[in-house]
C-alpha cells in the first residue's frame, strides 16, 4: 500500500506548494469572513474621502467615489476566486463525462467528440469566451457561463487519454470476466483513477480562470457595481493611473498572488501525485 503520511510529508516539504495552500487558505478565509474583516462598507458612498491615500483609517486609500479600497478587494475575493473555483468545478465536471464517454466507448463515438474538440482547441479560448460574453452581455453568470463553454476540452483531452489506457487493464478485464455492467465498471475503476489528472488540471484551472474573470472584467464584461471583481477594480483604476496609482497597483498584486499561488499549489499536487503513482507501480 502506499505510505500516504509520507506523501502528504512530502508535499509540505514542496516549499512554493506550502507556500501556496497558505496563501489560498488565507485568501478564502479572507473571502468567507470578509464581513467581518472589512474596515468599512464596500458600498457606502463618501465624496468627502475621495481619491485618499493609504493611511491609518484607509489602509489602501480610498476610490473616486470615496470607497475603501481594502474592503473592496476583500470582498471582491468572493466573486474572482469563488467564480474561478465554480467555472472549474462545472469545466471539470463536463470535461470528465465527455472525456469518459470518449475514451471507454470509442469507435464513431470517440471520433466525433474528439474532432469536436479539436475545433473547440483550434480556437483561442479567451477570444471565444469574450465573443460569447459580449453576445450575452456584461453579468457575472454570463461571464461564468462563456467560460464553462470555453473550458471543458482540456480536461476531456486529458480525461480520455486516461480512460483509454485504464480500459484495457487487467483489473478492467476481470470486472467484465465477472459480470460488472460498463456503468459500475465506470464508476468504480474509471472514474477514480481519473480524479488525479483532474484535481491537478483544476488547481491550474483555477489559476487561469482567475486570470480570465480579471481580463473580462476589465473590459466591462464581468461584476456590476456595487459588487465588484478585482478585474472592474482594475479598470477603475485607469483614469487615475498617475494621479492614484494604488488603485491598480492593490487589485493587480492580489490577482498576481492568487495565481502563483494556485499555480505554486498545483506543481506540489503534481509532484505528489506522481510519487504515488510510481509507489503504486512497484508493489
């Protein structure tokens, strides 16, 4: 059996990965508690606090409508990672079932889904997702929505790879031997050693789709006011880029964390994985 204390040992000795679960452990807390935590409220409008600097009461200063722009970050947490996470729970979910029915059926099946895909990858992803969400229009469902639609084929690629390799193992042979039905067979072999592929391609996922609610939103396709994204925060900032330049700077370097830090997170999920398989391969 392999040693899984080892392994999680192993994971937290992964530096840049521990160093990223702190930082997404932080920043959920931060999203789930942001009630609590703001200094004040997003929404109040306050024209006599305009355009404040950082200082003791407005310790990221203040907007152009006199909005603390701490408590909007901290709040805009919840829309860009919780809309990150959603879009790739939904992407991975798709991306699992067509990756499944690709791979384990075959035949006309395989090849019409994969040639499907292949069109969908022949696209460039974030072009796709803004035509798409300038054609339903500015809203974060909209926003979610084109992404989901975007972002299965990665994951069903990777999925049917997997599928294919698994269905012709012994273990798979001997459930059939015995009588097991394709959908317990599914169930039960297939879709389990599929999940580490797809919990590693969701750390990144999320990471990208961080970085893709940022882009959209900035250009006016995302969150509405009053609940803002760190990407409207972004295109907030562009008028007062010389005049009140931690307008940009705060939102810009919490997108920048979020990232690495999936990404960081994802390299040690990686690394982990693949000693668990290769354990599980020597005994």
């Amino acid at each position: 059996m392999i040693d899984i204390p080892d392994n999680i040992r192993r994971l937290a000795r992964h530096r840049l990965a521990l160093a990223g679960g702190i930082i997404i452990i932080i920043m959920a807390g931060m999203a789930i508690l942001a009630p609590y935590l703001v200094p004040h409220d997003p929404a109040i409008v306050d024209l006599d606090h305009s355009l404040v600097k950082p200082c003791t009461d407005y310790p990221m200063g203040t907007n152009k409508l006199g909005r603390c722009v701490m408590s909007q970050l901290i709040f805009g947490a919840r829309i860009t990672i919780g809309t990150g996470i959603l879009v790739v729970l939904a992407t991975a979910a798709i991306g699992m079932i067509i990756g499944i029915v690709s791979g384990y059926f075959g035949g006309l099946t395989d090849t019409l889904i994969m040639r499907f895909t292949d069109m969908m990858l022949a696209l460039p992803g974030i072009i796709l997702a803004l035509i798409i969400a300038g054609l339903l229009g500015p809203g974060i469902f909209n926003l979610m929505l084109a992404l989901v639609v975007t972002g299965w084929t990665g994951f069903a690629r990777v999925v049917r790879g997997t599928v294919l390799s698994l269905k012709e193992s012994g273990f798979i042979e001997s459930a059939r031997v015995l009588g097991a039905s394709e959908i317990y067979i599914i169930r039960v072999h297939i879709i389990p050693n599929c999940l580490s592929p797809v919990i590693i391609l969701s750390t990144f996922g999320v990471a990208r789709a961080i970085l893709a609610i940022s882009a959209l939103s900035f250009l006016g396709l995302g969150s509405q006011p009053p609940n803002l994204d760190w990407g409207f925060m972004l295109k907030d900032s562009v008028m007062y880029m010389r005049t009140a330049p931690y307008l940009a700077i705060y939102p810009g370097l919490a997108v920048m964390i979020s990232v690495l830090a999936f990404n960081f997170f994802g390299d040690g999920l990686r690394d982990y994985f693949d000693v668990a398989e290769n354990q599980g391969r020597d005994l």
